[in-house]
C-alpha cells in the first residue's frame, strides 16, 4: 500500500509540474521586431528609462519598446497606451 502511494504522489508531482509550464512559458517576454507592424493598446509594467518600456500586450505577450524620436518620459506605471509599432521601435504612441 506504501509503494502503491508514493508511486501516486510521484505522478501527481510529474502532472502539476507538466501542468504548470506552459503556464510559466507565456510570462517569456518576446522581442519587438518580431511583432507584426502596426497600431497596438499595451499596458506599461514599467519604465525603464525615458526611450524604454516593458509593456504587456492585450494578448498577454511581454515585451520591451523603444521610442524613437519621442520619448516616454509622461508615461507611468499601469498607462494604457496606444503605440504604432514599426520594425520594433514606436515612432509615435498616446496616452489613453
């Protein structure tokens, strides 16, 4: 009966941990050129500095954005912003 319940507690283990990774891999933050150009609402986690954000997409993808003429020295924690995105970098975005 011993064997029997270590052996259930070993594959209960096994399930969570199997369960719980692809949970942990959609927290990865993806690069900014790999997104698709275009216009996008994304909520600031935080700022970096005044030319780089981490941001969460409605999606749910992380990732970080650079400014390229304008910087983002109004932006706060938890603003909603609206960003054109072009080969990664935001050349223009607004504060919602």
């Amino acid at each position: 009966m011993l064997s029997f319940m270590k052996k259930f507690a070993v594959a209960a283990l096994l399930f969570a941990v199997s369960a719980a990774l692809p949970i942990a891999s959609l927290a990865a933050a993806v690069d900014a050129s790999m997104i698709p150009d275009g216009t996008y609402v994304v909520k600031v986690e935080k700022v970096q500095d005044p030319m780089h954000l981490l941001v969460m997409m409605d999606n749910g993808v992380e990732t970080t954005l650079a400014a390229k003429s304008r910087s983002f020295e109004n932006v706060k924690v938890n603003d909603k912003l609206k960003v054109s995105l072009i080969k990664g970098v935001v050349p223009v975005f607004q504060i919602q």
